[in-house]
C-alpha cells in the first residue's frame, strides 16, 4: 500500500473518531471517579446512601431502559449502603404521576428493585412504592429555613431536604447557620433505605404474670431490603395497669445489648427506655430478652412500629450528584447522612470543527506535497544540468 494511502486512511479514521465513541453505549457518560475513591467510601461508612437520578440527557418517563442503565452505574462502582448493596431509592421528575408513561416507569422501578420514590401524587397511585418527598425546603443559603423545618417536623413527623451544589456550573453555598442548627437537633439522621427496611417491629414470643422476663424475635429481612436493625416500641403494664421500668436488654446468648442516649442519631442495635415504653433496635433473625422489674408482675405486651431511638428521621437528598466530591466537601464533620441521587457525568462533547480543520489540513498538505514532488524531477535537473555544462 502507498504511503499516501496510508496518509488519507489516518485522516479518514480522524474524522470518524467521533461517530465510533457514539456508538460505543446507549447511554454515554463519563464515571465520576469519586465514588469509589476518597469521598465514596468515606460517605459509604458513615451511613450515607446512594440512589440514582437517571441517566445523562435522558429522560426516565421518555425512556425506561434508563432506570436499569442508572442502577447498573452505581452499583458498579459503589454499594447503596453500609446495610446492604441493592439500590432502593430513584429521584424522579416533578411531573411524573401525570405523564402518560406513569405506569410503565413504575413497572421499570419495580423491576429493577427501587422501592423509595421521591414523589408523593406518583407513590399514591402505586402502591409497591414509599414515598419521601420534599417537605422542608433546600440547604443552600439564603433558602434554607429553621421555620421550614420546625413544621415538618411537627405536621409531618419526619423532615426531608434537599441539596445540590451546583447550578448552571456556579457553585452553591450551604447555609452555614440553618445546617448547624440541623445538627444540634435531637434528629434521627437517616435515609429512605434505611427507614423503609427498619420499619418491621419485632414479634412477642413470650411473657407471663409470674416473670419479670419478655422474649421477643426480630423478622427475617423482607426480600429485597436491607440487613438493617428493625425499630421496635414495646409497651408493658402491670396488673395494676403501671407501665413497667425495664432493667437490661440482653441477646438469647447472654449478652448485653447496647444501651442507647439521646446523643445516639445514627441506626444501629441497641434500646433505651423512655416516659414508660422501650424503644429497641434488633438485627434481623435475632432473639431478645427484656428483662422488667421484678416487684410486679406483666399483664399485657405490645410491640409497634418505631422509629430508630424513638426521634425524628431526618432525610437530605443530595439531587443530580455528578461529583460527589464537589457535593459532599462542605459536610465532611457533619452527623447529616445524605441520599446521595447520583446522575453520572455527561460525556464531554469534542468540538466538531477541530477534526474537520485537522482533516482538511491534512488533506490538503498531502496534495501540496505530491505536487512537490511531480514538479521536482531529478531526471529534468540532471539532464538541464548536462546541457548548461556543454
């Protein structure tokens, strides 16, 4: 093959270069290498959890496929949660429920394993699905409100935020006094996985008048949620109708289970006994004994739903993380755990104008150059060379 060939094949591959990387996915992105260095693993520990907000100039009511594609991302590069690796949460598209593709994203969700939406009118017309919707406003300064939450918390019994840290490529502030206000708060801080894989209370195996002692036996996880410690409330009177003060809490093995403060705001095993009733966090499949006063006797248990440590739950989404670095940097000291509703990077766009100036430079210096070469003879020099010489 000639060497000129060769020159405008490797112009040719240039100018294609493009087109090939185009078609190498059907949902191009760049990785945000965050998640699996530094900040990933970091927030990962501290009890962060990490959900998805679809796909890079996608849209999930247009396009299902997208969900899956969006799960596959994170889970490739990090685990939902310390409690498990599934991804249990999707932010969604304020005008979800009305869309005419309502139902077909919900079988998509479904499918692939989400079960906490951010969407309250989209959760109410599918039942399968938990809804955790904003109700207290954002983080970001000059729009987060103490007054905001204090409201949803008291109206709604669980306070959800939002945060994003940047718009339109201008970085965002945090309100510096509202998040430290936040943080000196008797708040549960958690996440929607956690929340809706902790809600099944513990069972009443047995108690009777003549013992101070209840046994009780947390669930085996529900299939498709996480291994977290299940929040229970029990309840206990006497015969004569007093709630019962309780002594220790102990596993079927003997050993003691942690007793928990009012400083406790982050899920984990453990009971503490407040104004009569005993709020206990059991892992999955475990068995448990309370033991009571003994100076009287029990007439009646009862064990509901609770929430971890009896407080509020505290819910912040961080919204369309494209770099979780950039996203969390400002929280690094912060008991907040965040859902982090990861949207990978877009894929950066090469300017098209470039190739085609390199490809027609490089067409065109092939040209010149052949040129050159027909016009410089060395025949036609030597023979003007022997005719001057005579």
């Amino acid at each position: 093959m000639g060497r000129w060939n060769l020159v405008l094949i490797a112009v040719a591959l240039i100018l294609s270069l493009p087109h090939i990387n185009a078609e190498l996915s059907d949902y191009p992105h760049d990785d945000d290498g965050w998640l699996t260095r530094l900040a990933g693993p970091e927030r990962l520990a501290l009890g962060d959890e990490f959900g998805c907000h679809g796909m890079p100039d996608v849209s999930i009511l247009d396009d299902q496929k997208s969900v899956d594609a969006c799960i596959s991302y994170v889970n490739g590069l990090i685990s939902a949660s310390r409690w498990g690796n599934n991804t249990l949460t999707f932010g969604l598209p304020t005008d979800s429920s009305q869309h005419s593709n309502s139902e077909e994203l919900a079988n998509s969700l479904t499918a692939s394993g989400i079960h906490a939406v951010d969407n309250t009118d989209f959760a109410d017309n599918f039942s399968n699905l938990f809804s955790f919707e904003v109700n207290a406003g954002s983080l970001e300064k000059n729009v987060a409100s103490i007054e905001s939450i204090e409201t949803a918390s008291q109206e709604n019994g669980i306070v959800i935020m939002s945060w994003i840290a940047e718009m339109d490529d201008l970085n965002v502030r945090r309100d510096r006094d509202v998040v430290t206000w936040v943080e000196d708060q008797p708040f549960w801080f958690t996440t929607p996985g956690e929340i809706i894989s902790s809600q099944t209370p513990a069972d009443i195996s047995s108690y009777n008048n003549s013992s101070s002692i209840v046994t009780v036996q947390q669930p085996p996880v529900q299939s498709g949620f996480w291994a977290t410690p299940g929040n229970s409330l029990i309840s206990t009177s006497g015969i004569d109708g007093n709630s019962l003060s309780v002594l220790s809490v102990k596993y079927s093995n003997g050993t003691e289970l942690h007793q928990l403060n009012s400083t406790n705001r982050d899920l984990q095993e453990g009971w503490r006994f407040d104004n009569g009733s005993l709020h206990l966090s059991l892992l999955p499949n475990t068995v448990a004994l309370i033991e009571y006063d003994s100076n009287h006797s029990i007439s009646s248990v009862l064990s509901t739903k609770d929430t971890f440590n009896g407080m509020i739950p505290f819910i912040v989404y961080g919204h369309h993380v494209v770099d979780l670095f950039e996203w969390s940097s400002g929280f690094k000291d912060s008991p907040i755990r965040f859902t982090w509703l990861i949207e990978p990077r877009p894929v950066t766009q090469m300017d098209w104008i470039l190739p085609i100036v390199a490809g027609l430079v490089g067409i065109l210096t092939v040209i010149q150059m052949r040129r050159l070469i027909r016009t410089d003879d060395p025949t036609l020099e030597l023979h003007r060379n022997l005719f001057e010489s005579e």
